[in-house]
C-alpha cells in the first residue's frame, strides 16, 4: 500500500540531511525499526572532506576549507585578493640594485682620489729630484767653467780668479 506523503514546499529546499531525516522519520512512520544508537553522523553524510557531529540529536556538518552548504556539498570560491608582492619584489631589487651602485661608486671614487694624491705626491717629488739634479748640474758647469778658464788663463789673470772665486 503506497502512502502519500506531503511535504511543505520549504522542507523540498533543505539540504539532504534533513531530506535523509524526514525519510528515517517516514520509515519511522511507516513501522521500519531504527536501531537505537543509529545516527546519521554514523554513515559521515558530510561530504567533500566534512565532519558529522551531533548536537542535541541534530546533525550537523563542519565543512574543510573551501567547501559550505548542510552537508559540505557546494565549492566555496575563494575570494581573489590583490597582492603587492611582486611589486614590493621588484620594488626591491631596483632599491639592492642602486645601493650596490652608490657603493661600487664610491669604492671607485675613493679608490681614484688614492691614487690621484699618489701620482700628484709622487709627481711633486719627481720635479723637486728634478729641480735639485738641475741646479747640481749648474754647479759642476760652473766648476767646471772655472776650472777650465784657469786652466786656459795667464798666470796674472789666475790670481784675479782666484780672488773673485771663493
């Protein structure tokens, strides 16, 4: 004998759970025997993942990540946020890049002025050597003039050099 159920049109929206209790209730109804320690979270009906607890004889679902509904059934879209990562990461390396530049920069820089004081210091004693070994020079011509004009000169004209030459 085939028994007509109606069913209000709010209880045709819910989930399956409460589909599956209605129908343990109609089974109920009906006289089938439910064992007494039967629970719907016995069979897990959560799907994807999810967890059946029980809570004052209602059974519900606690969904993994991603997944809603009674009984875990509808993928959750993840919500779609912007990141500044790879901004900030370029961001960064342009900031490495031109620290490693200011750096480099001034190693050469100082590196130069080194070896520009050298090369003046350097140059400034090379023209003092110079200086001295000229006016040496000077002094062995000139010694060497007077000598060879003593040499040249009458014995009179010696004694007048001799006096003027210290």
């Amino acid at each position: 004998m085939l028994t007509e159920v109606i069913i209000p049109p709010k209880i045709l929206v819910m989930s399956r759970l409460s589909s599956f209790l209605i129908f343990l209730f109609i089974l109920s109804a009906r006289g089938a025997t439910i064992p007494a320690s039967w629970t719907p979270c016995a069979q897990n009906i959560c799907k994807n993942g999810g967890s059946c607890y029980d809570d004052a004889g209602a059974q519900f679902c606690t969904c993994a990540s991603g997944f809603g509904g009674e009984l875990c059934e509808r993928t959750l879209e993840q919500p779609h946020i912007e990141s500044d990562d790879g901004r900030i990461a370029s961001l960064s390396l342009a900031c490495w890049i031109l620290a490693l530049s200011f750096c480099l920069s001034l190693c050469f820089g100082i590196m130069g002025w080194i070896f520009y004081r050298k090369e003046r210091h350097d140059s400034k004693e090379l023209r003092e050597e110079v200086k001295r070994l000229q006016n040496e020079l000077k002094m062995q011509t000139s010694k060497h003039n007077l000598i060879t004009k003593r040499i040249r000169t009458k014995p009179e004209e010696r004694k007048l050099l001799s006096k003027e030459v210290p």
